[in-house]
C-alpha cells in the first residue's frame, strides 16, 4: 500500500491503494463514485472512461500509479442534476439513454472530442466513438444527442 | 386476448389474481426456462391494498411494485399508471420496485410481461384502481354524500357543492385496510392525462449525472471484495486447491470452494484480482462438445423432447398433390446477452440471516433459491432489487447473486463480487438458444400456399432459476445443483388450444386445435413439430426467446414463397393472413415507408455497384402479445459482403399505450439490437471451451456506426388490453434484413449472422 493523492473533480484525496491499482478501483472503491463503471476491464467498452486533463481516459486499464497529479474529471464531476452539463442536457433533452450503465464513455469522449474538434463532421465524431459499446442500443439517440452538443460548442 | 394461449395464460391461467405456479404439467421447456411472471401470494398479501399503495399523511403516494426497471421504461411508465389512477401529480408519487421485505411477489420481471400483468385489469393498476375509489369513499363518508357526485383530482376529492379534501386528511398516513377490488374501475383511456403521454424518462437526469445508484455501486460497511474463479473448460471439475498459492497477496480472507464452484475473498477489489488470477487449482479435464462446425447437422440428430403444437393430418396429402413444393433450412446461432457492465451482486449473510443486493429480474425467486442453498429461513433472507447494466433476458445478474450469497456466507461478512468479462460472457449468463428450422411448403398452381410444415430444432439448458432450480444458472450448477433437462420424448396430437407462445407456428398458418382456429393466418393444412435438445451450454430467454429464431425462418421463408409465385411479398402476406391487426401493422408499415409494390428481387441489379433493397417482416409476438411489422432498406456492397441497413420503419400495436416516448425507444433499441445480433453476434467455441469471452471475440455493433433511420408508427387501440412491447420489434427484423438483402441481391441467407464473409460468398456462389 502506498498513500497516493489524486485530484478527482476539483477536490484533492489521498487514498492508500497498492500502486498498480487501476485507477477504476480507486475511483468506485475509495471514492464511491458513481459515473466510471467496471464494463469489461480490457479497455474494450467505455464505461470506465474518465477525463484526464481533458483527454479521455479508460481507468480500468490505467495502473493508480501512473495519474500522478494530473486532473481528473469522472461523469459525477461534470454537472449536477440540478445543473448539467450543457452535454449531459442534451442528453436528457434527447432521452438518450435506457440502463444508462454505458454513458460516461458516450458522454465523457464525445464531450472531450467536441471541445478539441468543435467543427468535426458527424464522420468524424463517429470515429471518435468507436470503441464504444452500448448494449441497449440507444445509438441513435445518443448521436443524436451529441450532435445537439456539437452545435452549442460551435456557436 | 382471443388469440392463442400465451405465456402468460400457458403459465398462470387467465384473470385470477392468485396462482400458484406448478412445476409438473408444463410441456414446453421454453415456457419453463423464462421463470414465473405472475403475481403469488408471499408474506405482503397481493389482495390487500396496503401491500401495493401507501397514502402518506402529506398526500403523497406510495406504489410498491414487484416489476422491476432495468432501462426497459417501466420505473417511469408504472409511476405514470399510479399517478393517472389515483389522479396526482407524477411528483407526488414514489415506487418502490421489487424489495423482497416491502413488495408483493409478482414472480420475474420477463417475458414482455410486466404491461400485461401490471397495466391490465389486475396487479399494480387494480390496485391504484382501488385506492382511488377508497379515498373517494372516504371522503363520501366524511362529507355525507353520494361518492357518485366526488371527483379526485390533485391529491384532493372535490365535492359538486365546492368542498374538498385532501388525501392526507383521509388517510393521515394509516393503512387503508381493504381488499383490492376486482371490479374498482380503471380509468378510460380517452380520459388520461399522465398515462399514455410521452412522459421523459423520471430516471434519466440522474442517469446522465451519475447519481444513480447501480447495484455496482453498493458499499457496505466492513464489506469485502470476492472474485470468482471459473473452471478452464467445460465440465471440468476441482481436483485439489492449493490455497497456500495466493498467501504472497496481501488482503486475503479466504478461498472459498462449494463443489466446483471457487471464489477468492480479499479486503479490496485489486487484491481478489490477483488471488483469482494466482489461485492454484488443479481441474480435472473437461467433456467434448461437439464441434462448432456442424452444430446444426448436430442437433438434429441428438434426443429430443418433441411437441406437434398443430397438425392437420392432410399435410402430407397437400404435399403429395402441390404443383409446387418449396424447402428451405434456417440457422440461429447461440447468442450473448453481452451487458455493457459484467454482472455484479453484493451480499451480507451472518448468522441466520441474508440480505442480498441483486439486479436479478426475479427477487422473490432469488429469496427462495439463496434460503435454500444457505440453509437459511425464508423469512430470513431479504433481496433488494438495485438496477444493473442493462439486461433483456438473463445475463449474469442471477449467477453472480449465487456466487455473492455463496461467497459471503463463506466468510460471515458483507461481500460485493464483481465478475469479470470472461465470466459474464463465459461463465456468467444464459446464451440465447441456437436453433435450426426446416420450412417445406406447398403451392397449387397460382402460387397461393396450400399448406405449411415447420420443423423447429433449438437447444435448451437451464434458464430462470425460479423458485427451486438454483442448477438453472451457473454458479449454482457449479455448486452441486442439477439443471432443468430436456426428457426426451416423442410428439402426441395437439389438445387444448394453440400453444404459440414461441411462435414456432408461422403467422400464415391458422392454427387450428380441436377444429377451433386459434392462429392469424388462412392456411389450414399445417404441421409443427417442434424439437427441445439439451444444449452444451447454459440457455436463457434472451430478448424473444426462439421467438425471433422462429420467426427469422418464417418470415424470410414466407418471402421465398412470394419470390417463387412472383408476388409482391406485402399483397402476398395479407392474402394468407386474418388477423386484422396483424393485417393493419402489415398495412401501415408499407404506407409509411411507401412501399413500391412488385415482387422481390429488385430486376436489372449490375452485380458491380452497390445493391439496394428493402424487405418487410411481421409477426403477432408469441400469436397474441403485440403485433409489429417492419421494413428494412439495405446497402449491400458484393465486393466487400458488407451489408448496412439504412433506414427501418416499424409499425406496431400494442394495445393502449402507457408511454409513447418510452415505446420509441424501447422500439429504437430493439431495432439496432436485432440489427446487431443479425449482422455479427455469435457466440463461438473450441473443443472445451468458450472462445468468445470478450469484445474482440464477440462482435457488437459499437457507437461508431451510421446508424440507420428508425420511424415508428404506434397504432394505440384503447379498446383491447395492453400487450407487451420491449420484445416486439427486434423479433422481425433479421428477417426483414434477410429479405432486404434477398430483394437487393437475388440471394437469399439463411443463416444468422449476416457476416461479410457470409454475404460476400453466398453472393459469388448465386452468380455461379
Ligand atoms: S471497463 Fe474499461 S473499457 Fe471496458
Ligand atoms: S443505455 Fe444501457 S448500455 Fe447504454
């Protein structure tokens, strides 16, 4: 066990977590977070995907060690239910959703996606979802979604 | 419900309230594996009102359901029925879904039939039904009146003369202390204002903002962290343990072993990792399973449990005298439910006593297998439904309650366990079954069909645990526990009425038992004979259960028909079918999507450039639980095989609808559920083993996709009772696909998945 400290949405934790503890663990564990979920462990999915200085980042596979103290940002972080997220919105505008196990891959990489590449094609930011399951299928309100975000980001 | 016996009535009987499910009569193994949905009578009384709805003192209203929301819709459709029956506001309501210690049993949330045991004349909306008129009768009372001249409205009953009373004055937070009332009147369609709007998920703000509480997300004091550790082949059994193999990880309470079945117990969630990973065991080889190749050629030829659901006795008469007879053969393969997240339980037994958090979709019947496999007493153990990833059948939700309950009693502490993806996906839940079904029909010299013969073969291991099978799933099979078998046995004539509920009978067949025509369609010489074989894996009612199997086959088959007797395949269906709301999906589907009338396939395609098609499919889901009917417009690229769907159009009718927003999504993600399952799901082995245990090796379609153009026509019949709807659409559309393509390209594939290898050779080797 090592005392690491991590800077999770805005606030400073230290936990003490062997070092080679992917920084998912840490996140539900520790922190009892809600938004990074356990999918597959294999960085084939998503669900696990938090925000790393901006850039998404699939903690299941990402060892605690390796964060340093570099911000992180998880689906928790970014909006409250009172006051989302302009991505989040369009996400509850949209109605895209059904389990919900799977958004904060969606949310967080196309998020981080748009606010890099705001005048991406709908081509484009198709290719920045691959890698992105859901399993309920909500495809196409989610892209739908997404493209509402991508207008707000070039207005 | 005229049509045909369904699940529901094939298990419960129509309209009582209280049936006691029984193991023994059942025939169909099919119907068995999908668990009881019905409402029993447990510990909370389902004919007392108390049990279902609470006034509190502010007026606000309880609803306490045992249908459970897994993504499905149903938190917010059945918040909508209490809110419309008891006429308040859908903030002024709470439910609570499916807690063992606070619910009544209504068995499993499955089957597509939660709306039909819910939202019908009895469960939950009796319920609300009955609490209305009681507080109307109440406030009668109070005010000395005729109920007849009191109206409820906004938590308040209103008298004519301007006096009113609120709900909490009524009831000042007591039980209400009444008998639901079989004959209380359920509010008119026509005079809704919640139920039957398009009311926006209540859940999904707390969705997108990660403040829902996942059964992922449960943490106990004091509580521990449990990994599993699965056989390396099928059949293989623990020799020996060397449980000194995991002393280097720091962390370890203990290694846990019940039969064949190991778990390892650590402090924290890395350290089980590593335990499960470097835990020493010593198994005993495997059995063979039969080679992936020729699976299908298989199963034919193994014991099978027979059941003749229709046979007229002229069929091979018809036969014999056909200026045409037509046969083909269709392959379904095993498919994965595949949830997002693998499968996660959390469990507290000490002492004599349990509570188990679960996203199992049956949580009384869990209450009964864990009290059983524990030695515990019922009234002793407690499950709490907490949603998981999203489910549509039995992914390893119920396995993996097993493994918790097992793994916590082991240790006497709170236990969460977190499978892994290879075990979800190879350890963990119940395949959607693999079946062959051979087609043979006659035609006379028009081309009409003068009689139809199916010949269903699908696998079968396991299923729902119910109340009494914890072998059912896998965890409790490792455990010692035996599964429900397949008992061979040969067909005897049809009795009763029409069994469809698998729609193994074509929808153009009558189905006609005791001379009494149960079925949809006008052909009267039929024969369907199906097969139950025991399946080398465990099978479960993955979204449509064999009804999509079966109706993959028919209706490309019914396509093949139209192609050979050169008709247009919409005029063709309708001539052979007399179910008129079968007829109106049919009817308003090829409206909507302007269907060009003529036959399949499309002339004059160049073999070079891209092929475009469209193909219909329809199907009255399980003979009477929701009629749907879709068209599928293709690209087919015959160089690559690769085929992409491009737009689908689905009309649908399932009674009177609780939820239009909800339908439409529920209707979206079957569509590209079923396209995906259709395109490229399949679950794959070797020798021994699963050898598609992850997303590399079992292919979904993922969020980079075009995804096509989805409309949906919701024809709302207020005058017949509601039906499912989550299992409706993605039942047609292989087939619509499969048609698609056939109209595009002239080549017809039988075979799921559509893969481009698939494609791209059946398409070379037509042209040859
Ligand atoms: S859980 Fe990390 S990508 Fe699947
Ligand atoms: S909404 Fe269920 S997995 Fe995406």
């Amino acid at each position: 066990m090592t005392a690491v400290s991590l800077k999770v949405n805005g606030a400073v934790h230290a936990v003490a977590v062997a070092p080679e503890t992917p920084l998912l663990y840490v996140l539900t564990d520790e922190l009892h977070l809600r938004g990074p979920k356990f999918g597959c462990g294999l960085a084939q999915c998503g669900a696990c995907t938090v925000l790393i200085d901006g850039g998404p980042v699939r903690s299941c596979i990402t060892p605690v060690s390796a964060v340093k103290s570099a911000e992180i940002i998880t689906l928790d972080g970014l909006g409250t239910p009172e006051k989302p997220h302009p991505i989040q919105q369009a996400f509850i505008d949209e109605q895209a959703a059904q389990c919900g196990f799977c958004l904060s891959g969606v949310i967080l990489t196309a998020k981080s996606f748009l606010d890099r590449n705001p005048r991406a094609s709908d081509d484009e930011i198709r290719s920045a979802l691959a890698g992105l399951l859901c399993r309920c299928f909500a495809h196409a309100r989610m892209f739908k979604a997404i493209q509402r975000y991508a207008k707000m980001v070039r207005s | 419900m005229k049509a045909g016996l369904s699940r529901r009535d094939f298990l419960m009987g129509s309209g009582a309230l209280v049936v006691s499910f029984s193991m023994t009569p059942i025939l169909d193994p099919w119907a068995l594996a999908q668990g009881p949905f019905d409402t029993h009578r447990s510990h909370i009384d389902p004919e007392k009102l108390d049990s279902w709805i609470a006034i509190g003192s502010d007026g606000a209203v309880t609803g306490r359901t045992g249908k459970c929301d897994f993504g499905q819709g149903m938190y917010t459709a059945q918040t909508q029925l209490i809110a419309e029956e008891l006429c308040v506001s859908l903030d002024r309501v709470r439910l609570v879904q499916c807690d063992t210690s606070i619910t009544p049993d209504q068995g499993t949330t499955s089957g597509s039939q939660s709306t039909p045991t819910n939202f019908n004349n009895h469960g939950l909306a009796q319920a609300a039904a009955t609490a209305r008129e009681a507080l109307i009768n109440l406030a009668a009372q109070r005010m000395a009146v005729s109920p007849k001249v009191l109206t409820a409205a906004g938590g308040f009953v209103n008298a004519a003369d301007g006096r009113s009373v609120s709900y909490g004055q009524l009831v000042s937070g007591k039980n209400l202390n009444l008998a639901v009332d079989p004959n209380a009147k359920r509010k008119a369609a026509a005079n809704w204002s919640v139920l039957g709007k398009p009311v926006p998920s209540l859940d999904i703000r707390d969705l997108v903002t990660a403040r829902f509480d996942f059964v992922h997300n449960v943490h106990l004091a004091g509580m521990l962290h449990g990994r599993m550790v699965r056989p390396p082949e099928i059949g293989a059994k623990v020799l020996s343990i060397d449980e000194k193999s995991v002393r280097r990880v720091g962390g370890i309470i203990k290694v846990v072993l019940r039969q064949n079945l190991v778990g390892v117990v650590a402090e924290k969630q890395m350290q089980a990792v590593q335990a499960a990973a470097q835990l020493k065991v010593v198994w005993s080889s495997g059995s063979d399973l039969p080679p992936q190749g020729d699976f299908y050629q298989h199963i034919r030829k193994q014991p099978s449990q027979d059941t003749l659901i229709v046979d007229s006795q002229d069929v091979d008469q018809k036969f014999s005298r056909a200026a045409t007879v037509l046969k083909s053969t269709y392959a379904y393969p095993y498919q994965a439910h595949g949830s997002v997240g693998a499968s996660c339980a959390v469990a507290d037994v000490r002492g004599d006593k349990a509570t188990l958090w679960s996203a199992t979709q049956s949580v009384y019947p869990t209450r009964q297998i864990v009290a059983a496999v524990l030695g515990l007493q019922l009234e002793n153990v407690r499950v709490i439904y907490m949603r998981g990833s999203g489910c549509y059948g039995l992914n390893g939700a119920d396995t993996v309650s097993l493994d918790a309950a097992f793994l916590s009693h082991a240790v006497q502490r709170p236990v969460r366990i977190q499978l892994s993806r290879e075990d979800e996906m190879a350890w963990g839940e119940n395949y959607g079954a693999a079946s062959v079904i051979d087609q043979r029909a006659a035609l006379d010299r028009q081309g009409e069909i003068i009689a139809w013969e199916c010949e269903p073969w699908a696998v079968s291991l396991g299923g729902r645990p119910g109340y009494d099978t914890p072998g059912n799933v896998i965890s409790g099979a490792l455990a010692g526990y035996e599964p429900h078998r397949i008992t061979p046995r040969k067909a005897s004539a049809p009795t009763g009425s029409l069994k469809n509920g698998s729609n193994a009978v074509p929808s153009y067949a009558a189905g006609s038992v005791g001379g009494t025509c149960y079925g949809t369609g006008t052909i009267r010489s039929e024969r369907v004979l199906t097969h139950a074989v025991r399946s080398p894996f465990f099978t479960g009612p993955l979204r449509s259960p064999l009804r999509l199997q079966n109706t993959f086959a028919h209706e490309c088959f019914m396509d093949e028909l139209a192609a050979h007797a050169k008709a247009d395949p919409v005029a063709y269906r309708l001539r052979h079918l007399r179910e008129p709301r079968l007829m109106d999906v049919v009817k308003a589907v090829a409206k909507a999507a302007q269907w060009e009338v003529r036959p399949s396939p499309k002339a004059n395609w160049d073999r070079k450039s891209t092929a475009l098609g469209r193909g219909l499919a329809c199907v009255a889901y399980e003979g009477d639980n929701g009629y749907v009917a879709t068209v599928a417009e293709v690209e087919v690229d015959a160089s690559s095989g690769r085929v992409r769907a491009t737009r689908f159009v689905i009309a649908q009718d399932c009674g009177p609808i609780s939820n239009p927003a909800g339908m439409r999504n529920q209707i979206e993600g079957g569509v590209l559920q079923g396209m995906s399952r259709c395109l490229g799901e399949e679950i794959t082995w070797d020798a021994r083993k699963i050898t598609s245990t992850d997303w590399t090796s079992y292919h979904s379609l993922d969020l980079a996709i075009e995804v096509p153009e989805i409309e949906c026509v919701l024809i709302n019949r207020t005058d017949v009772l509601a039906t499912g709807a989550g299992e409706t659409a993605i039942t047609v559309v292989a087939a619509a696909i499969g048609n698609a393509i056939f109209d595009a390209t002239g080549t017809r594939l039988r075979q799921v998945p559509f893969t481009e290898e698939r494609v791209k050779t059946a398409i070379s080797n037509h042209s040859g």
